[in-house]
C-alpha cells in the first residue's frame, strides 16, 4: 500500500479552514437573529435639540420658529456708510523710513497697524509722533492718506 498523499501539515490547514468557515456561518445566524429581535429603525433614530444635544424624543413642533430666508447672511456684512468722525482717526507713528517712503501708524482706538505711503503725507512725519489721519481700503489692507501731525 502507498502512502496518504495528504501530509499532517495539509489536514491542519483544511481543518482551520472549515472550523473558520463554521465560526462565520454562526456569527451570521446571530446577526440575523439579533438583528430582528427591536433593532427597528424607530430604535435607530436619534433627533437634535435646539442646543446641538442628541435626545430620543422627537421636537415640539409648536414651538418650531419662522425663519425667512433673506434674513439669513452667508456672506461678509454689507459695509454701513461711515460717519464723517469715523472717518478721520488719530494715531501714533511706530515707523517710518525716510529712505524708503513708507511707515506704519498704530491707530489709536484699534490697536490696529496702517500702512503710509509717503505719498499720503500732507506734513512731514517722524517715529513716535501723533497724526490725524483717514483710510482707505488697498490690495493688501488698510493704508493711510491725509497724514497730519496731530496739534
């Protein structure tokens, strides 16, 4: 007689194959059993609250607010016309560079850094000194013009 073609290592593996096979048939039947047993979509449903919490309950529906939809802005505010006080501000020099044209002026209500041009001078203008000044809207931000020391 000859010997089984089939060697220990090949039974081991054709065995944990069928074994994994049964595991996943099983663990299928119990996912369909579960899954009939009051998993309904009803149980599944989960509603948001007016604050962004997560409940079961439905919302009131009475208590549900009008929304008109040209109120709601997606997009920046549409700029307000300034008043004439507004337009002109006060500030202190923090550079400016005489060789080169240009400075910065610290408004004094902001905080907030503004670019000068020397061609926005109606006076001569150093660091540290106070200037009336209004602004305008460039490529690249806010920039000064009208720049008077302040007296």
């Amino acid at each position: 007689m000859g010997r089984s073609q089939e060697t220990r290592n090949k039974k081991e593996v054709r065995f944990k194959k069928e074994k994994n096979r049964k595991d996943k048939e099983a663990k299928k039947l119990e996912r369909k059993e579960n899954s009939r047993n009051g998993n309904s979509l009803d149980d599944m449903i989960a509603y948001v609250d007016e604050y962004g919490n997560i409940t079961s309950t439905p919302p009131d529906l009475s208590q549900r607010k009008k929304v008109i939809a040209e109120d709601i802005e997606i997009s920046i505010p549409k700029n307000r016309v300034p008043d004439e006080t507004e337009t002109i501000r006060k500030g202190i020099v923090t550079f400016f560079n005489d060789s080169k044209g240009y400075g910065f002026i610290k408004d004094s209500s902001t905080q907030e850094s503004i670019f000068v041009h020397i061609n926005g001078l109606e006076e001569a203008i150093k660091e540290n000194n106070k200037v009336t000044f209004e602004v305008e809207r460039g490529p690249k931000g806010l920039n000064a013009f009208n720049v008077k020391l302040d007296r």
